[in-house]
C-alpha cells in the first residue's frame, strides 16, 4: 500500500514547500521526514517480528500522520495504538480498521465519540477502575454499540493501572459481565523502561513487566475469563519483550522516526533506527566565532528530553532554546557556518516535537517527494461542539 | 475597542466548546483566559505607563492572538512586537498598523513577504549584520517598498545583537545610507534579565542594558544618526527600565496573560499580575490514595520553564509530564480528588504553552465568554507555497 501521497500539481494552501523543491527552498523551521531512512526503519521493525508470535500494533500518538500509519499497515502492522480519542477518529477517518486507545477516557463528549466510533472499527480502550468501566457502559448504550476494554496493569512504570493481583481481575470480571462491553485483555506497558540506557537494564525491565503481567493473566483466569491481548512494549524494550514471549501485542511507536533520547540507548545494530525525524532550521545571526542563532526554538523543537543534535555538523551543540531562537556553540570547521546556512537537526523527543507542526515535509535526499499533513494534530471531531 | 468576540450564535467546526457553556462542560485539555484577570492586567500595565515618555509595545508572540491584541491596542499600546513574519502578517490583517519584528530575518521567500507586508502597515524588521541589510534591501526592491531597520544591540542577553560601539554606528549607517531602508533604531533587549528573581538583580540588569544601549546611542550620534527608538524590556524589567529612562518603547508580552515562572520573581504589589493563562486539565485515573494522572501532559503545557502549578488545589503538585499525562502528588485534603474532577493549572512559561493550542476559551468565572482562534500559530501565508 502506497502512502497518501498529494498530488504535486496542486500547490497546497499554506503548506510550507512545493513537491519537488530542494532542501535549500524550503521555509524553516521545517519538520523533515527522510524517507529513505523511514522506510529502512519499518522494513527493519517488520523483519523482527517475522517468526515470533507477537504482532506490531505502532503507537500512532508519535507521528499523528495517516501516511505514515499506512506505511506501517503496509508492511505488517495488525492495527494501531492511539492516545486520545481525536487520534483514533482521525485514524479511522483515513482508513485504519484497528484502533486501540491505550490511556483512560473519561470526559462524557469523548465517550460518546469513542463508542460511536466502535461502530466504524474494532475500537478498544483502557480503565484502571470501576468508574471508568462504568461511563464506558453508559456511552455505550447512549450509542447503540460495544466497545472492547482492557484493563491497564502497572508493570512498573507508575503511572496509570492497577496492580496486577485481584484488582486486576475483579475489574475484567466487571468488564465481561456487561453485555455492552467486551473484556479484550491486558495494557501492560511500561513508559520508563523505553529510556534506561544498557540493554541489560532494559532486558530485566521487560522481563519484570512480563513477570508483572502474568501474575495478573493468571488472576484473570482464575475467573475463568481469558486475555486475547496483552499488549504493551515500546521502542526502547521490544526486542526484549519478545524474547520474554508474553505479549501478544508491541507498541513501539518511535522506531519509525527516531529522535536523540531514543539513540542514546545502547542497542544491537540489528535493532537501531537511523534519524528519520529531522528539524531543518536556518541560521539568522553569527554572533560571535564560537556562537551561531538559529531560527527553530521551544516553538519548533521539544527539548523535554534534551536539545536537539544537529546532523550535518560536528563540533556544534545546541543550548539555550527560546521561542524562535537557540544558540548553537561550534568549534572547529564548524565555526565556518555563515548566515542563511540551512542544517538539519535530531529533535530530542519525537512525539512532542511532531506535535509542533502541521506538516511533514517528505524529502528523499534533497528532493521534497511528498507532503503529509500532520492530521490528527489539534483535530477535534467536526461538529463536535455544534 | 472591543476584542474580536465570536457570534455566540453560531456553532464554530472545530471549537472545543460553545459560547455559554460552563467550565464543567469544557473538553479537555483546554486552554482558558481568565477575562476578569486579564482586562486587570492590560488595565495595570497601562496605568504604570501613564506620566512615562516610553510607550508600550506589546510582544504579540506570546499571545498570538488579535482578540488580546485589539485589547492591549485600546488600553494605549503603539503596536506590536512580532518574532516571526507570520506573526506579523497575522496582526496586519487583523487589523495591527505598527509591528516590530524583533528578529533577524535572512530567508528569501520570509523577505519578499516583509517587505510586502510594508505596502500596507508600519513594519520595522532588526538587523546585526551587514548581510541581512543588504537582503532587506534587494527584497524591497523587488517589492517595490520601505523597511524600517533597527540595529540590535547585546546589552547583556548574549544571543543575537552587535556590540554597543563602532559596530552598531556602522550598521546604522549603512541603513541609513540605503533608498529602500529606514534607519529606525535600536533594539536593545535582555531576555536573560527578565527572570531574575530578585528586585535589585533585574534593576542592576535594566541599568547595565541602559548603559549599553546609551553607548549605542551615542555611536550612532557621533555618525549624525538619530536613534527614534529605542526598543527593548519585557515583563520583567519594565519598571526598570521605565526608571532607567532610556528606552522609547516597551517590549512587555507575558504580562497580559502571565505564568508560574515570572510569578515566581519578586515584584512590587503594583506589577504584580494576575495568572489569565490556564490550563483545564481532567483527572483519568487515581491509582494511589497520593498519585493521580491528569490528561494534560507535554502536548498541552510546555515545561521548558518548570512543571505547571495547580491552582484549584493545594497539597497538590506536578511532575513526570509524558505525552497525554501529567502525574499530581496530593497530600492531605488534595487525597480527596476523584476520576473526573476538572482542575485549572498555571502553566510554567505561557509563549510555548499557547503555541500548542488552537483556541484560547476566554471564560469569565465559570462561563466561557467567547472564544479567540490563536490565529498566528502555525499560520502560513495563503498561496506562499502556490
């Protein structure tokens, strides 16, 4: 399945470049995907799973953008995982037949919305307690539909979830005794293990979550209730997580783009990304010998998970972010960089950084190849307020 | 002049809420403006301004929004600051006649549309390199228009600017020296400055910005020129500033609209401003009697400047931000709050914050008032790419 690619006749209303422009013509700061290295990465992620008996469900939180989405379709994904229910309805919208809302809803609008979606796709979502189950149910019948529901385990990460023991499953049996609800499994993800830097810390962390996440299938089927998915894993644990062989689904969202926190875990070669995901800023003052300003600041970049690497320099870094500016300290050659000098830089954060933006521009070297809309960005469903 | 209200009458596609409604039936995570707060605000800032010969020129970048603009406009502000072409585009057809580009501008496509721009408004534009004269320059030409150009001087930031000497008269004279261009001044601003904590330290830093900028002053004097402006200061060295004497123009944004950070410096009850900007945030889950999960996270708040501070409730703080969530720690009476319970937080730095969103819900107590579309955000120019 090819990308949705837009035609390159039609000059796109405030889009930031035409198809088939140069890197040198594009406005910045720009949001780049290189796709050559994107198509490596997911060629490479689909390779992985050949043989195991795990399938890839990507977190589509982290680019937001159908295209991309249907890339990863393309080559194996069995359907995707969504943050908010305005990314699961722009995913629908566009195609997507699978969509998994892996986070607790509770506002009655999104409610709503999430179970009038269920009767478009197979839509599933998390709870962590009994109230959540409860609302669910209430949409549900104000909708006419059925919603899959999982119930999110804590797995070490200590955020949302319930321990894994009787809470676990007093809350499935709660599930699998509406008649609006289906009881689908468990969400056992676990977000801080995705970032320790050794293999063998991720190694013992993935094994704990899949220790973690059978106490709670056995408790689970002690009530005579069954787990179709138990889904979990991220970027930084799935190789991991698949030698541990509980989940049946993976959620690793960012090996498609890439960003510096994320290549700053050791990792085997057969398992690291190359930076798809790329921020193209110009430089608009020299200041001094040693210090450069570019045009791409806290409104172009997170810096949630450090600055950003540039990619076509060394002997530069970047410090000091403000709204539009940051400062890059160089030494060396790099001290030869002029003003209105283009370079591209590694965001340190992928998912916030993309949510900056309106647009991916897809280049494959120097060429604009296509442009995608970051769609489920700011969407809300229309009508929604009417 | 009344802010750009939305006809309450008509449904808006996209809107995260009617006009009417109250705070409870809000979708979430939502950006509000506290009305009462920020009429306050506009309504201070312009009585420390009275019996002053500097005028005040708001930054628009970190509202990006007409509506707040038109009230700061009749509440005595002379025009606006810009960061980005965009922005001020935005202002012009809003209706803005004066913007100040405080900013370094080298790509060609952004200078044709400066000077463009120029036909149609006062448009000023900052330069601190002969580099960026000469492409304000073939831009004008090309568009057949005038520029205002002020040399920026580092007086303290250490970002972009030129020495205060030789260097700045030699701008100001080859702007001087050019058909197209106007010499218009000096921008002379410490961002720096603005979050010191403590009274004497921003005073010190007002004072020695001052000292800098009177030497620019006096070298551009000694090359017959005339510095008309002199613009710099924000919200956190006005007073100063004003003291000081030496600047013409105020650059003061956040003000308006304010956040945790600059309320965390020490200030005077008269320039102490109310907290407008707020986040509304719904609590999802509650998986400890001391944790609960907010569905504001990275992509609704910016923490560049520190965790956002919860305002309904005390005993209560955030921290471990990812994507769609925020983690609260409660103690004491905080342990009382439930799934669904909506609660307002005072983001760390308002600029990056706003940039995330749409829409600013303008609310006055409980009800939402109007609703102002943040129109420069991610705005592009209509047919830039045609």
């Amino acid at each position: 399945m090819l990308p949705v690619v837009i035609p390159a006749t039609l000059p796109i209303p405030g889009a930031p470049v035409r198809i088939g422009d140069t890197l040198e013509e594009i406005e910045t700061p720009a949001l780049l995907v290189d796709l050559d290295h994107l198509e490596t990465n997911i060629a490479r992620m689909a390779k992985l799973f050949q043989g195991t008996r795990a399938r890839l469900r990507p977190h589509a939180k982290a680019h937001k953008c159908p295209a991309i989405a249907h890339l990863q379709l393309a080559r194996g994904a069995v359907g995707f995982c969504c943050q908010t229910v305005s990314e699961a309805e722009v995913l629908v919208v566009e195609g997507i037949a699978d969509v998994l809302v892996t986070n607790q809803i509770v506002d009655p609008h999104k409610l709503d919305r999430l179970a009038a979606l269920s009767r478009r796709a197979a839509v599933a979502v998390c709870v962590d307690h009994p109230e959540q189950v409860h609302q669910l149910e209430a949409a549900c019948v104000r909708q006419d539909s059925r919603l899959g529901v999982l119930v999110e385990v804590d797995v070490g990460g200590g955020r949302c979830g319930v321990p894994p023991g009787s809470a676990a499953a007093n809350l499935a049996e709660r599930i699998a005794g509406s008649s609006r609800l289906h009881f689908a499994g468990l969400q056992a993800y676990n977000g801080k293990a995705q970032h320790l830097r050794g293999i063998e810390e991720r190694r013992a962390a993935a094994v704990n979550a899949a220790e973690h996440a059978s106490v709670a299938v056995a408790a689970v089927a002690s009530r005579g209730l069954v787990c179709e998915s138990v889904t979990g894993g991220g970027t930084g644990t799935f190789l991991f997580d698949l030698e541990a062989g509980l989940l049946t689904e993976i959620q690793a969202g960012s090996y498609a783009l890439m960003d510096a926190d994320y290549a700053r875990n050791q990792s085997e070669p057969r398992t690291t990304f190359a930076q798809a995901l790329q921020v193209l800023a110009t430089v608009i003052s020299r200041p001094a010998a040693d210090r450069a300003v570019i045009d791409a600041g806290l409104k172009a970049i997170a810096f949630d998970s450090g600055p950003p690497e540039p990619l076509d320099l060394r002997e530069a870094r970047c410090q000091r972010p403000s709204d539009e500016h940051c400062e890059l300290v160089l030494g060396g050659a790099a001290q030869s960089l002029s003003i209105g000098q283009k370079l591209r830089l590694a965001p340190g954060h992928c998912d916030p950084t993309i949510n900056l933006h309106d647009w991916l521009v897809a280049v494959r070297g120097d060429r604009v190849e296509a442009l995608w809309p970051i769609a489920a960005r700011g969407y809300r469903w229309p009508g929604q307020s009417s």
